[in-house]
C-alpha cells in the first residue's frame, strides 16, 4: 500500500513538474489513466483507495474477470490494447472508453453492438505516427478517408487520437512525435469541422515531453503500479 502511495505520489508530481515547466495552466484537462494489465484488482483497490478512477486494459480475457468482481461502479475503463474483430463486442458493452480503433471496420462493429441505451463509447483512433511497418494504427493520410465514415457512426463519440511513439531517449525525439499527433488532430478539426478534444499519449518513460505537446489523457503502468507481474 505505501509502495503504492508513493508511486502515485511521485507520478502526481512529475505531472505537476511538467505543466509548470509547460507554462499551461493547472486548469487544463489531464486525465491519468492507470494502465492495470498484468496487474492483480488488490493494487487497482488500492488505487482506486487513492482517489484514481480511470483505469486502462488491453487484454481483453485478462480485463473481463477483473471489471466483473471489481465492487466499484464509478470506475471507468479504457480498452487501450489491439482489438480483433471478434472482441469488439464485449468491449462496446464493457467499456467506456477505447482509446486503439485502428480500422473502420473496428469502429463499424464497436457502433452496431454498443448497447442502445447506453451513451456513446468514447473513442480514439490510434495513429502510427512514428511509421513503423510493425504497428498497428492508421497513417496521418488514410485516417481522413476513416474519419469521413467514422463520423456517422452514431453510438460513437470521435473524441480524439491515441499513438504509442518509438521509444526515444531525448525528450526533443519524444516531443516531436507527439506535436506531430497534436498537429493532426488540429488539422483533422479544422478540415472536417470537428471539435475532439483528447490526445491519448504519453507512458510512464515519456510523459513529460506528452504533457509538454498537450496531452489530455497520459497512460502509466510500471510507474504507478510498479513491474508487471506475467
Ligand atoms: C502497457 C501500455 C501502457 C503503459 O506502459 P508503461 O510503460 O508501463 O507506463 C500505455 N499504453 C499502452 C497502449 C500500453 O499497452
């Protein structure tokens, strides 16, 4: 538990470090998500004892046992992990949040099985902004054909972009991948008339340089919860 505390505390200080050394002001919206794969509900309790309510997923079998025995019902989940068209079922009714639709036809079924009574799954597109050949998500050209569609989707909420970068040591490589992803939602605004207001990036190694490029959610694991357990 103490082990806990301090974890929590010192990444809520690395994020208040990282806006004054920013300049943005303590108003602006950031959102840390608790990224709980690997990790046992005893540490998401206590967490969640700490005041944190977002927690991030990415497997789905390992997240279902954990949602369901979980006592609490103002958690919210994220889905942040690949999806494969045969989950998106269980994840439009589970969850609240996926931060990694990398296809249209991921977004189409997440729309066609989200529950209609329930409000819209928030969703991120997940973009492969650093061009790696091995990763999933769109690239900053075919995303605007997926947002035309994407856009229609009327049980989904476009609320913004998500990227896992190349790792980089210096902070002027990690801040220049994540002004790249803040450029394109900008551009994406303004060419289709929207208003999506959340840039999913950022993790334990590099959340200074995501909040420095304005990051709205930023998605600690080892940091917070200490190493993965298998
Ligand atoms: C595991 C994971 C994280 C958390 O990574 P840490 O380095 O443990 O902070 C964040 N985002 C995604 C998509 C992940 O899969």
């Amino acid at each position: 538990m103490s082990n806990t505390r301090n974890r929590f505390d010192h990444i809520n200080q690395r994020i208040d470090q990282a806006f004054k050394a920013s300049g943005r002001s303590l108003q602006y919206p950031l959102t840390l998500l608790a990224v709980s794969k690997h990790q046992s509900l005893d540490k998401i309790e206590a967490l969640y004892q700490l005041g944190q309510r977002d927690f991030g997923e990415s497997y789905l079998q390992e997240a279902l046992p954990k949602l369901s025995k979980s006592p609490h019902n103002d958690i919210v989940w994220h889905f942040i992990g690949p999806i494969q068209s045969n989950k998106t079922k269980e994840i439009a009714q589970h969850f609240q949040w996926v931060h990694s639709v990398d296809r249209v036809k991921i977004a189409r079924r997440l729309n066609s099985q989200r529950l209609p009574e329930a409000l819209p799954l928030n969703i991120c597109l997940q973009v492969n902004i650093s061009q790696e050949t091995q990763k999933s998500g769109f690239s900053s050209t075919e995303i605007h054909t997926a947002i035309r569609e994407i856009t229609r989707l009327p049980n989904l909420a476009l609320r913004g972009l998500m990227a896992i970068p190349k790792p980089a040591q210096q902070i002027v490589q990690q801040r220049q991948a994540f002004r790249q992803l803040r450029d394109l939602m900008q551009q994406i605004n303004q060419d289709f008339g929207l208003n999506m207001d959340t840039l999913s990036m950022g993790m334990s190694n590099d959340l200074e340089a995501a909040i420095t490029e304005g990051a709205t959610i930023i998605r600690i694991g080892t940091a917070l919860f200490g190493r993965r357990e298998k």
